[in-house]
C-alpha cells in the first residue's frame, strides 16, 4: 500500500500505524505543496487527533447507548437531506418569516 500521511513531502513518523477504517487524510491540491514546508504540522495534526479520540471516548462515557444511536439516526438523517438537496438556510428564512407573520398577527 503506498504511504500517504499528509502529502508527498510528508513522511509518516517512526511509531505511527495505520488506522484500520481510517483513509490516509487528504487535502486539496493547491495546498499539499505547502502543507509540506510547515513546520511541525504533523504532530499538530496528531495532537488534534488525539484530542478529538478523547472527546469522543468522553462522549461514549457521558451518554446512554440510546442517546448515541438517536444522535447517530438524527446525522444519518441530516446526511440524506442535504444529499437531496434540503437547504437549511432557505427553511430557516422561511420559518422565520412564518413566525414573523404570526407573532405580527397576535399582535393585531
């Protein structure tokens, strides 16, 4: 398998293992070159990632398995209305417009 930690000109360091379901992290093009000429990038990167694993085992500790699975049904959810085309914002406007209208009538 070829090695592809952050870009080409970064190596993965020695006592680093591949993550088993995890792709290597990628980036856009346009800053692979100079995502390669930052300084200690790698090891802000891996802090950020460790900090990010201990929230999340935090978060495993903290809620009930069925709270867990609502969270992960509700992202599931949100991930096939934004693939459909659901467009948040243009809902939100419409609601708030709605509650505009209304609160406008009470008022009458």
């Amino acid at each position: 398998m070829e090695e592809a930690f952050l870009s080409p000109g970064l190596r993965k360091p020695e006592g680093c293992g591949n993550v088993t379901g995890m792709v290597a992290l990628q980036i856009p093009e346009d800053l692979a070159e100079m995502a390669g000429k930052v300084p200690g990038l790698n090891d802000r990167v891996a802090r950020f990632i460790r900090l990010e694993v201990e929230q999340y085992r935090m978060r495993q500790k903290r809620f009930s398995p069925a709270t867990l699975d609502l969270v992960a049904r509700a992202r599931e959810n949100a991930d096939r209305h934004r693939a459909a085309g659901f467009d948040r914002k243009s809902v939100a406007t419409e609601v708030a417009g709605a509650l505009d209208d209304l609160t406008a009538e009470s008022r009458d």
